[in-house]
C-alpha cells in the first residue's frame, strides 16, 4: 500500500488553509472541496469498506434498481 495519494492530499489541504485569530479565537478554515479529498484518500488507507459510512452510502446507491 502506497500513501502517496494521501500525502499530495494532506499537502494540498495544508495549502489551501486559511489561520484566522483575533484577541479571543484562533481557528483554520479548509475548503470543503481540499477537505473532502484529503478524508476520502484517509478513508481508504485506514478504514476498513465495511465502517467507511460513505462508502457505504455509496455501494447501497449503486445497487439501488428503482
């Protein structure tokens, strides 16, 4: 198993985010778009099809014959 693709997709996620702080909050702001990448490639390193919700959701859909 290789984590190249999830190493690019943490990199881009580090890129794309935003620090925000005032005297009170500190905070990160991640595009969903770099986020939703970076979970996925996370997903398929380190968890299992079976525990992956959207995956699931997406194998129930795919068989789903209405």
């Amino acid at each position: 198993m290789t984590f190249h693709d999830l190493t690019k997709a943490w990199q881009e996620l580090l890129q794309s985010s935003t620090y925000v702080a005032d005297h009170v909050t500190q905070s990160i702001e991640i595009p969903m778009e770099f986020f939703d990448k970076f979970q996925k490639e996370f997903n398929l390193c380190f968890i299992e099809p079976n525990d992956d919700t959207e995956f699931k959701s997406w194998q129930n859909g795919f068989f789903d014959t209405d």
